[in-house]
C-alpha cells in the first residue's frame, strides 16, 4: 500500500495525507532577507535534461509507505545547502530533523551553510561514516558534481533533493527529488499570458547569474510565452535577495514610463515582493501585475489575497523535504526510484483561486 506525504491540498486535484509533521524558497511575508541557493526563491531543482530527452520524470509519486518498516538499522546521510539562510531552508531542515525522529531512522545531517567549500568538507565526512543513502542539496549545481561522484565511487547511493547538479553530473545520481523549476515557471507564466490575452511587454527579474535556478525558471517563462505576442524587453538579476530585486525594479521604473509596461515576472516571491516594494514606493500600483515564478514562503499567500502578486506556484518545504527522506529510505530497504526525476507538485495560487487551495501550515 502506498501514501502521499503533503501540506499543499488542490481542491479535485490532489487528495493526498500528511504523513508526518513538519514549508528554498525566498523568504516573503514581512521580513527581508536573501534566498540560499537550493529555495523556492533560488532552488535549483529540475535539470533541464529533463525537457529535452532526458531521464524519466514522475509528478507527485505515490510514495511508498514506509511507517510499518522497522527502519532502526537504517541510516540516512544529508548535506543541507543552508539552513538558516531562508524560512525555507530552516523549516526544511526542521522537518528533516522531525521526519527521521518520527520514523526511526538515524539522520546523519550536516549544514553547509551556504558554503560550497563547507559542503565538499562535509560530503567527505558523510562517506566515511558510511550511510546506506547519502542525499545531496547543493550549494553550487556545478561545484557539487564533485561531490557526487566522490559518493558513487564510494559505493553509496546518491540522489539531489531540491537543487540538482548540473547535467554533466547526472551519471553519478540515482536521481533526484524536489519541485520542477521549470514547469512551476511554466505554470505561472502561462497564467501571465492568459491574463495579458497573449499581447505586451514584460520586465524579467531573474535569480543568481549561473545557477540552474535561475536558468530554469527563465526557460520555463520562455516556453510559456513561446507562440504569443508577449516580449521581454529587459531582463536582470537580482541574486536572490529581496532589496537587490527592489534596486532592480526601481530602475525599471526610472527607465519605463507608465504605459510601456503590461507585467513583471520575478523567478521567485523574493523577486516579485521587492518589485512590488519598489512599486509602491513609486506610487504605481496598479499599473501592471507581478507575478512570482514559485514561492516557497507561507507570508507570500497574504501577498496573493491582496492581489498585490498576480499568481505563483506554491512549493512546501515540509512536502519537499519529507518526500526526499521517504525515497531515500525507501532505496535503502533495497528500492529503486520510481523515475530519474521525481517531482513534487506545486499549484498555481492566484487572487481567484486562493480560497479554493487548502493550504496546511508548513513552518516548523
């Protein structure tokens, strides 16, 4: 028998249980602040292999139930990509720590925060102390192939939870488990054209310069405006920190009168509430909608119902980081995964529809 772990409920879309308790992305809600790399806000989830012939992919597995396992043998390695540099990643690694006291399973895990050198040291540690599943959220897509390889050569099982490697490091991975930044750009965007009746002009505020967050929610954004008359007339980083996505968008508005503007699309929540900061501090609101590539941040759904950001996708950090512990228990009882690609389900959150989304409270 199996059962889906969630804190996210789609009204006819998804039935699924919380099977313990326990939501990288960017912080919204009231307090500023950066996203780590790896968040809702600046994940690096999806591969972009995964669009373009790459490994399989499951959306929102079943996942198997392991509560009547005798898991007291079983041991569990992490590397945190930064655990406290988001609300996020804090209550990601909660529900981690949680998770495995619930279940009964030794958690072996160790935080990087945020850095990548940190990381390496640690994956080092975690393999000589020999777990049977080593899972990797990576500081750096690029940096952490090392990583991975070092954990294969070693004969331990790998996979990536939330943030992947980049391509070239795929071979080492038993596969990976987290949100697909891709289609929750996709999703979002997709709305965007809707409500811009496929026509206009938009402002692109994107994530970190050379992570595969970033890039993937910009290909996501492209596939869904690929076909209509919508255009990016600019687009500019704001490495995942709300106050340079405000900076950004102050300039933005300096450099585009009222008029030349149909929408802003930011990668993330912090992106989109830093645009709307500096929009009201313009005292333009109003003027065009914001939308939000993902949010992973429980604050960001106040900024939905007041209409101040048009639409997102809505990731849990409790979902994301249950779902990534099951499977990797789930290996080591002798399983495979299920695909290469095992992806969380995120739904769209917009003014409409927010009321219809039963969304459980995620921080812990």
């Amino acid at each position: 028998m199996k059962k889906r772990l969630a804190a996210i409920l789609l009204s006819g879309l998804m039935a699924v249980s919380l099977a313990a308790c326990g939501g990288e992305a960017g912080s919204a809600g009231e307090s500023g602040g950066t996203t780590s790399e790896g968040s809702a806000g600046g994940s690096e989830e999806d591969s972009s292999s995964s669009s373009s012939g790459g490994p399989a992919s499951a959306t929102d597995s079943e996942l198997p139930d392991i509560s009547g396992e005798d898991l007291s043998g079983i041991t569990i390695g992490f590397s945190m990509s930064n655990g406290s540099g988001d609300s996020y990643g804090t209550s990601y690694l909660n529900t981690l720590n949680s998770f495995a006291e619930d279940m009964g399973f030794e958690l072996i895990l160790l935080d990087a925060v945020g850095d990548v050198t940190k990381q390496t040291n640690q994956v080092q540690d975690l393999i000589t102390q020999q777990p049977d599943v080593i899972v990797v959220w990576p500081v750096n897509s690029e940096s952490a192939v090392t990583s991975v390889k070092a954990i294969s050569d070693a004969g331990i099982p790998v996979i990536t939870a939330n943030t992947n490697v980049v391509e070239s490091g795929e071979q080492y991975l038993e596969g990976y488990v987290g949100p697909s930044n891709v289609e929750e750009a996709k999703l979002t965007a997709t709305q965007m054209v809707e409500d811009l009746g496929g026509e206009g002009n938009i402002l692109f505020i994107n994530g970190k310069q050379g992570y595969s967050t970033s890039d993937e929610r910009k290909q996501g954004l492209e596939e869904a405006i690929e076909g209509t008359n919508i255009k990016i007339v600019e687009e500019q980083p704001d490495e995942g920190s709300r106050e340079k996505a405000q900076q950004v968008m102050e300039n933005y508005l300096v450099k585009y009168p009222e008029g030349e503007i149909s929408a802003v699309f930011a990668q993330d929540d912090n992106g989109a509430i830093g645009a709307y900061n500096a929009v009201e501090s313009a005292g333009r609101v109003g003027e065009f909608p914001i939308y939000a590539g993902a949010t992973g941040d429980y604050g960001t759904i106040s900024y939905i119902e007041q209409g101040l950001i048009a639409g997102t996708a809505v990731q849990s950090p409790v979902i994301d980081a249950q779902t990534a512990l099951t499977w990797a228990v789930w290996m080591a009882l002798g399983n495979e995964l299920p695909a290469f690609y095992n992806y969380i389900e995120t739904p769209l959150a917009t003014p409409d529809n927010i009321a219809s989304l039963n969304i459980a409270e995620w921080e812990s």
